[in-house]
C-alpha cells in the first residue's frame, strides 16, 4: 500500500497545530463559563471585574475599604488589610472551621468565600462576636479550659455563638451535631462540650 510522505498541509488548511491550539483555547473558555470563571470574575448583574478593584465591606458594624482582585478571599482581607487576625488560615478549603466568621449572621468560613461575592453582606468576626452577651462564649471557655494550642478557638467561638443563638436549649446530641464543621488538633472536644452545655444552662454570665 503507497504511503503519503508528503509534508504539505492538508487540503482543508486545518493543521494540527491549529487543532491543538484551538482545542486549548475552547477549554479554556468552557472552564471560565463554568466553575473557574466564576471563581475568578465576580458577577453582579451584568459586572465583570478583573485585576485590582476597591470594595466597601461591612465588617462588624462598619463599612471598611478594601482593595482586591477577583481571586482575593474574605479571609485575606480580614487579617491582611483589616488587621482583624482572629479567623485562621489553616485550610484553603475551609475544612477545619479556623477561618469562620457570620456571614448575614450564619457561620461561614472565610477561607472559601471571595472578598467580592460578600460586598452586600453583614460580615462578623470573632473580635465582634466574642463581645455578645457580655463575652458569655470566650468566659465559658476560659472556664472550662477548653482550649491548648488556641489556633481553632476563635473559629469555635464564632461557630457556638451562633449555634447557640438558634439553639438556646440545645442537648448535649445536638451540640455536638451542631460544632462537627469545627476541628480541634489538640483534642479539646470534651472541654468544649462542658463549656458550651454550660452555656445553655445558663452560665457562666448566663
Ligand atoms: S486548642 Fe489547639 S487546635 Fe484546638
């Protein structure tokens, strides 16, 4: 059978080299329609914001100025450019609840959320949230030694006195539903179970 050793282009002018090239940039182009363009160009109605851009967010009763990119997350904002250090980076994914704040007054953690997509929300944090009910959450804690290390409290704090703010008669059962989302490394659950079924009994500084 007679081999083509010709070199030439094919009749149709598409190459390979075309091909991949445009095989890349279709895929490219899919994955910005979908997850990773949404990810990296924040949206609002017909808004398409790319490299740095100054945002107003409402951090615990004030509204603060920020400059972002569209990849920036609430929680570089927070500790970077607002000096509020008590959410922690120690996962990206948001795995181990250092990082959570309340977001519109649910517990939500900063690591995973874009500064841009919280721009027309209540943001609290722990400096804030620590403060309710006459600093109720952090006496319980103190009290109950439940903490070492301290790295995952602050993310604790935050998530208690949220859980507890719609759960103020919660069981034990349902206190330790309710703080699964929250990791501590040092292993000071039971501590903070004591602490925060105190908390619903009433005490300390009820
Ligand atoms: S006290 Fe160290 S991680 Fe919880």
């Amino acid at each position: 059978m007679k081999q083509s050793t010709s070199a030439s282009p094919p009749a149709s002018g598409f190459t390979r080299r075309k091909f991949l090239q445009g095989s890349g940039a279709a895929a490219a182009a899919t994955v910005l329609a979908t997850t990773g363009g949404e990810a990296l160009a924040d949206h609002h109605g017909d808004e398409v914001i790319a490299g740095e851009t100054t945002i107003t967010l409402h951090v615990n009763g004030q509204n603060r100025q920020a400059v972002v990119e569209p990849r920036t997350t609430l929680l570089e904002v927070l500790r970077y450019q607002f000096e509020l250090t008590g959410a922690k980076p120690v996962s990206a994914d948001g795995s181990s609840g250092a990082s959570t704040v309340l977001i519109d007054g649910k517990p939500m953690m900063a690591s995973t959320l874009l500064a841009l997509s919280v721009r027309d929300k209540k943001i609290e944090t722990v400096e804030s949230v620590s403060q309710r009910n006459s600093g109720a959450v952090p006496a319980a804690f103190v009290e109950y030694d439940a903490q070492q290390c301290g790295f995952c409290t602050p993310g604790f704090v935050v998530a208690v006195r949220a859980f507890l703010d719609k759960n103020p008669n919660a069981s034990e059962a349902e206190i330790r539903a309710g703080l699964n989302g929250n990791v501590c490394r040092c292993g000071t659950y039971a501590n903070v179970l004591q602490a925060v079924i105190a908390l619903v009994k009433g005490g300390p500084r009820g």
